[in-house]
C-alpha cells in the first residue's frame, strides 16, 4: 500500500518541482543579474536539504508506529442477539471479535472478559467439566468467572451489558470499562 502512495505522490510531485526549478531559473535569469552558486553554498543547501528530508521521514515513521490501529469490533459496543443468548445452565456464547463470553445463570446474564486476570492467555469453556480453564498456568473458573483455583489473583472481569427492549444485548467491549471483582454476587447479573 505505501508502496502505491510513494508512487503516486512521486508522479505528483516531481513534474511540480521540476516546473518550480524551471521557474525560479527562468526569475533568475530574467531578474538582470546571474550569481554564481558557490560550492560552500551548494553542498550547505543540499546537507540541510538531505537532513530535512530525513527528520520528515523519522517524524513519519515515529508517527506512524505509535498511531493506534482499531481492528475488529473490540473496543466498542457489541450487540448480541436474543436468539444467541444461551439459556440458562448451556455453555456460553463466545464472540470471537469482542472478546467476550455470554453465560446465562439463574441470576442472570454476564459477559465474561476471556482473558485471564493472571497474566493474559484466553481462557476457553470445558464443556466436560462445566468450567474455564486457563491452558498457560491452571486457573480454573467457574460459570460465574469465579476463581475455583489456580495463580490468578482474582475473578474474570465482566463487561457491562444493556438490555435493548428487543432482549437484543448490547456489551461494552471498551477495555476503560472493564469490572474487575472479588468475588460473586447477584447484582452483577443481567436479568433478562
């Protein structure tokens, strides 16, 4: 891609500072007297010319690495339709680009970050054991993202959940709004 926009930006711009050479010789000429462009001055205009053309390109570069690249939906609000709400005591509902499980429980409906509080890795559902369970160092969770065991210090965090009057679930996937917890309680539920 960058490729094509140097190209483009190369067939664009060289004809203009060719034509704006042109021109400032032609004013030279024409302005009554020709001065001699001096070897000092010379490579004095094409060192600053050559760093100035380098500071850009770093300024770019440095630009360009830190600007943030959004991909996927993760970040926003991601609605969940009522036929994809799991019913109650079914493995969960896992959205794949917001990160997140919907797990339908007696009190309600949570959205469960999957990523475990520990050091990150994704925690899938074991439908066997009715549990998570963290693949990189053992940490186990129950339905409720409760910490059963293992080195994690504290519950998987949940994700705030909007009921649209259509039973249509909205989650904010915005990672400044994540809910971390000590525990379980029933008011961290959704009722449907």
């Amino acid at each position: 891609m960058w490729a094509l926009v140097r190209t483009l930006a190369g067939m664009l711009l060289v004809p203009l500072i060719m034509r704006l050479a042109a021109l400032a010789s032609w004013l030279q000429q024409h302005s009554g007297g020709t001065r001699r462009v001096t070897r000092r001055s010379f490579l004095r205009n094409a060192v600053l010319g050559s760093v100035g053309v380098v500071s850009l390109q770093i300024t770019g570069g440095f630009v360009y690495f830190f600007w943030p690249n959004k991909t996927g939906a993760f970040g926003g609000e991601i609605a969940v339709p009522a036929s994809a709400v799991p019913e109650v005591g079914a493995p969960p509902y896992r959205n794949q680009s917001g990160r997140f499980y919907v797990i339908h429980n007696d009190d309600g409906v949570l959205a469960l970050y999957w990523k475990c509080p520990h050091l990150g890795c994704t925690v899938p559902w074991d439908d066997a054991a009715d549990e998570f369970h963290c693949p990189c160092h053992g940490s186990v969770y129950d339905r409720t993202g409760v910490l059963i065991a293992g080195p994690a210090p504290r519950p998987m965090d949940l994700m705030p959940i909007t009921v649209l009057p259509d039973q249509t679930l909205l989650v904010d996937t915005n990672p400044n709004s994540l809910i971390q917890r000590s525990g379980y309680s029933p008011e961290q539920s959704t009722r449907l």
